[in-house]
C-alpha cells in the first residue's frame, strides 16, 4: 500500500509596494529639504515630517540636559551654560 505525497504550491511572490502622495497643486509638493542643523532630511508641507523635525531640531539645539548637582560649580555661566562637578576634598582652580 503506497501512500499519497501531496505539496502545496508555492506562494506567489510579494507585491513591491510604492509610496504614493496627491498632488492638488501644491508650490511644494514633495520637495526634500535636509537641515542644515540637525541633518535631518523631511518633506516639506507634510505634517507627520514637520511635526518630528521640529522636534529633533529642537533636541539638537538644545543638547543634552543635565540635572543639576547639588556641589557642581559653573566654569562658564554664558550660554550654554558649562558645569563641572567639584571632587570631595580638592580646592578649586577656576572661580
């Protein structure tokens, strides 16, 4: 008694997909502005794009922020502001 092997055909493949915009006419339709400042490449008019470069322009403008130490001592009050944290014990150079 012999048994029956049945395979099943192989998926077909994936279709590629396409990013795809209307366009009603804008002056900027599409247009790739890369910042200068933050290096980050977004399309202009689009509000998702806008809305995270704001941000992450935001963030490199800003920096990194720091809490504040409780025995840290200001080197250079201009901005931005540069603060080092004193050692236990050790006089300071700079006043």
């Amino acid at each position: 008694c012999a048994s029956l092997l049945t395979v099943a055909p192989p998926p077909p493949p994936a279709k590629q997909q396409q990013q795809m915009y209307l366009d009603f006419g804008q002056r900027s339709f599409g247009r790739q502005i890369e910042c200068a400042v933050c290096g980050m490449l977004y399309t202009e008019g689009e509000p998702e794009d806008e809305k995270e470069h704001q941000r992450r322009h935001q963030r490199a403008v800003r920096g990194v922020v720091m809490p504040a130490v409780a025995d840290e001592r200001v080197v250079r009050p201009d901005r931005p502001p540069i603060a080092c944290q004193q050692p236990p014990g050790q006089l300071p150079s700079v006043r």
